[in-house]
C-alpha cells in the first residue's frame, strides 16, 4: 500500500519525487515538511560551503601539506576552564550500544537486545532508498508510540520488551555530503542530513521529549569544527522553532575522518551545550586515512586490511587521544564496533567472542564509557566486560588519563604499521566489497559477511585500498604488480566464486570497478552507487 502525495499539506517551494509508502504521511507532518524547507534555506548554502573547504584541504595534502593540530583554536585546546554540558536523560550510562538499521525487524530486535543504546542508522548500515528513509522514519515513530509488530514470513512474531527495558535511541543521520534527491527545495536538491534530523526531530524526536528523554543523534563523517558548529546552529534553530530548551538535542559526534582527529576538543567546543562525547569510527577512519594520503608515497600505504588493528601505533594514538580528550572536557568516550556475529559453529563462535572480549577489554582499559556492537547477540558480552571496570558507576568519565599525550606525529604514523600486502587481501577487497555493494544496491545496507556485519565503511576500505594499490603499483605477497589488468581479473575470477548469474551481480561489480579502478579517486562510493538508485 502507499500513501498519497495530495493528502500532504506540503509547503511553498518544495517538491517532493518519491512514491510515497503506507504510513508516510505520520512522518511528512506539516511541521516536519516545513521545517526541512526551514533548515534548507538557512544551512544548505554553509553545508556546500563546508564540502568545498574539504577539497581545499584535500587539495594541500596532496601537495604536501600535513594534517596538524590548528594555530588559530589553541586558545580553546589550552583554555583549561570548559565542560562539555552533563550528560542527558537516557544517556548517562552507555556501556553497551547496538548498532543497526532501522528496518522493522531489525527495529525490534535492537530495542529488545538488552543494549543501553540502540544507534538507529539511517546512514552506513541503512541505504538512501527513498522507502527505507521513509520508512526508517516511520518504524521510529511507531516503535516510541509502540504501535510497531513483525511478523517473519516463517511465523514468528515479533514485539517490545516493556518501555523500563528498552534502551535509548539514538538516531545517525547520513553525513554533510549527501543529497536527498527525491525532496527538491526551490528545484535545489535537499540534504540527506538535514531531512533525516528534520523527519525524526518533529516527529519521534517529541515523543522522546515527552518520555523524559530527547532528540539523541549521533553525527558522521564530520571533518572539521566548522562543520560541527554548522550542526549546532541547525539544533539551536530547531530548538527555537519548537520552543524548546537549549540542549534539549543531545549529539555525539564520530571521529571517523582523518582530519576531525586534530580536531576533537574543537568538535566538542561547538557543540558542548548540545555535545554527547565523541565515538572512535574506526573503520570509517581507516578509509578516511587513506583517502586523504593516497597519493603521499610508501609512508602511508596500509598493508591488508585485517592487519590494521587497534593496536598499530596511529590507530592506538587516536584512540587515546579520544579518551583522554572526552574526560577532560567531561564528555562520553564510546569505543568502536564489534562487527563479529554469532555463528552455529562452535570453534568459530568462541573465536568472535574471545575477540570481541579482547577488543572491549582493551577499550574499557583505555577509559573508554562504552562501545558498539553490531549484533544482539554481543550485546550481554560487552556489556559484562565494561561492567567489569565500570561496576555500578554509569561511566569512567572520571578517569582523565592525564598520562596521555598524542603529537599530531603519533597520528600520522603509518608507516610503523606491521603487515603485509597480499593477493589474498586484494581478493577479499575485492569479494567483500562487490558482496556488500549488491545487498546495498537492493536497499540492504547491513550484510553478514564471512562472519562480520558490514556496512558501507567496509565497501570504502576495500575500493579504497585497491586504488591506492593499483596507483602505486605495488607488488604483492605472490610477486605480481598490481595493475588495472590484474585487479580485473581477480574481479572476474571472484565474482565467479560467488552464488548466483552473472547478471545479478553486474550492478555491483561495475559500481566496485567505476571507484576502485578510475584515475579520479571517488571521494564517497556511496555518491555514484546513489545515482544508480532510483
């Protein structure tokens, strides 16, 4: 069934593309709508603004220019006197957060996993299929009004634990970079972010409020300052159009770009009435790494993914440099995902879990608050690890680790990274990431992998390494150099591995092809593979 775009009270200069699912109209509010128009015509102009200046510095580091902490804000990294605001109802205690797309299933399976925190994505585990924003935005409402059930096709039902069991929601946005095509503003196309905070802050976000909570999100892919006051002055303007107020909106922001790591207590300086902390995106980072130093030479050329660890010394500095940043400033630090599933066979099993186990253990050693998992299943683990250094204190903010001191020469170190480039690890880039690019064409954006759930971070480690690869021509564990030809071939031959025609998978190995192999470096895959979406 579908709703009907006559029966909306849509605002002056807006128009609206998609066809429209049953429900639509509960989350397309008057208020909702207006409020998308709002934000459009006062923010859109400073969010193009803000991608431009991220070319520019694309641009100097090509050239040369290192990342470095900014002159021109020491005042605010040496000013010892400021505090981020205290943490906000639902969110003082954040040991455990689950991580997942908003889908209806998956919707219920997170509220009910036990989690402190559910991330409700609309972003890397989501894709920008115009129904699943939609109705992403509807199984929100419908989940905070409990008027939202699942039935699966095999019988099983699915319901909501009590309100007193559910955990917090948190909704992510997509990032500053991309478009909402199906809602056009003055013939302009829309922000994914902005309509995706407009949708849930009129409109789940005031159930929120009226549970003693509020309108949480989690912000990526922010790559400087000037982007998170841009986020703030959009919280400000939303919480004077509804007469709420300040702080009311609550966000936590990912460290996830190689440049917002110079930049974290500055992140949090212009967002501190409304800041939540800051969370390690560590998969996210890794592909911003080499994004941004591509072209730098051998120093920053990674070896396999699987061997970029937390524990390589530039991925280990940020980190620390992220607890210590956040408890200064009395902020949450949360820690990455876990992308380990369950499995049915044993030894694997105890293998993801003793990994996941390690990989807590470590963060909340660290100082960190919390942490993500990708999977209900990892939810009662996690949680037992962190309780195991947190007791029955809701967090460590307490633990300043003044013992920390990070040089930007600590974050740029990655040619002390240990490992190895090998044809195995091009294989998997290449299988993974035409893999998660078929699901995520279809409109599926968190997939199970050998074992792990992926999102879209994933597809951009692995097109990413593969063109930094390919441009630098380097040599492999097996002796052959890695070509355009070569990566082709290994293309063919592993998408011959995988079940299925070769037609079903043609969408996706082009899209993988087009960004991995293009002499221009794509800045987000996530860009080409959404104008092939309708």
């Amino acid at each position: 069934m579908t709703a009907h775009i006559e029966n909306l009270d849509i605002p002056a200069g807006m128009e609206i593309t998609g066809e429209l699912p049953d429900g639509a109209e509960k989350v397309l509010t008057p208020k909702a709508l207006e409020l998308i128009v709002d934000l459009h015509r006062k923010f859109n102009g400073g969010r193009l603004e803000r991608l431009e200046a991220r070319k520019e510095r694309q641009a100097e580091i090509a050239a040369g220019k290192d990342l470095d902490f900014l002159p021109e804000t020491a005042e605010i990294r040496n000013d010892p006197s400021w505090q981020v605001a205290p943490p906000a109802p639902g969110l003082e205690d954040r040991r455990v957060e689950v991580t997942g797309p908003t889908y209806k299933k998956m919707t219920i399976n997170a509220l009910n996993s036990g989690a402190k925190v559910w991330l409700a994505d609309q972003e890397d585990a989501n894709t920008p299929q115009w129904d699943s924003v939609i109705q992403g935005q509807i199984n929100l409402l419908d989940s905070l009004n409990r008027e939202i059930d699942f039935t699966s096709p095999e019988g099983k039902e699915y319901k909501l634990a009590p309100d007193e069991e559910l955990p917090t929601i948190v909704v992510r946005p997509r990032g500053w970079h991309m478009p909402e095509k199906h809602i056009l503003i003055d013939g302009e196309e829309t922000s994914g972010s902005l309509v995706d905070f407009a949708l849930y802050f009129a409109t789940a976000g005031q159930i929120q409020i009226e549970k003693g909570r509020g309108p949480y999100f989690y912000l990526p892919k922010m790559e400087s300052h000037l982007e998170a006051r841009l986020w703030n002055q959009v919280f400000e303007h939303a919480e004077d159009a509804f007469g709420l107020s300040r702080g009311t909106i609550r966000a936590t922001v990912l460290i996830e770009t190689y440049p917002a790591a110079f930049e974290m207590e500055e992140i949090l300086y212009e967002l501190r009435e409304h800041s939540a902390g800051l969370n390690a995106g560590r998969w996210d980072y890794i592909f911003s790494v080499i994004k941004y130093y591509r072209s730098r030479g051998s120093e920053y050329l990674l070896p396999d993914r699987s061997d970029v660890t937390m524990t390589v010394p530039f991925m280990n500095a940020y980190t620390e440099l992220l607890a210590r940043t956040c408890h200064k400033r009395g902020a949450h630090a949360i820690g990455g995902m876990s992308a380990f599933v369950p499995s049915k066979d044993e030894a694997a099993n105890k293998a993801a879990f003793d990994k996941v186990r390690e990989d807590k253990s470590r963060e909340a050693g660290k100082g960190f608050d919390g942490s993500w998992v990708a999977h209900p299943g990892m939810v009662s683990l996690c949680k037992e690890v962190f309780t195991e250094t947190l007791g029955d204190k809701p967090n460590q903010i307490d633990n300043k680790r003044e013992d920390v001191n990070v040089t930007a020469a600590d974050l740029l170190d990655v040619k002390s990274t240990p490992g190895s480039m090998t044809e195995a690890g091009l294989r998997t880039n290449v299988s993974v990431g035409i893999q998660y690019l078929r699901a995520w064409l279809e409109g599926n954006g968190a997939v199970a992998i050998n074992g792990l759930m992926e999102d879209a971070a994933t597809a951009e480690i692995s097109r990413s390494q593969v063109w930094q690869w390919c441009d630098a021509g380097i040599t492999l564990d097996s002796g052959e150099k890695v070509t355009k030809e070569l990566v082709e071939r290994i293309v063919a031959e592993e998408v011959a591995k995988l079940p299925g025609d070769d037609a079903g998978w043609r969408d996706a190995t082009d899209t993988f092809t087009s960004v991995a192999l293009d002499p221009e470096y794509v800045d987000f895959l996530t860009l080409p593979a959404y104008a092939r979406m309708p």
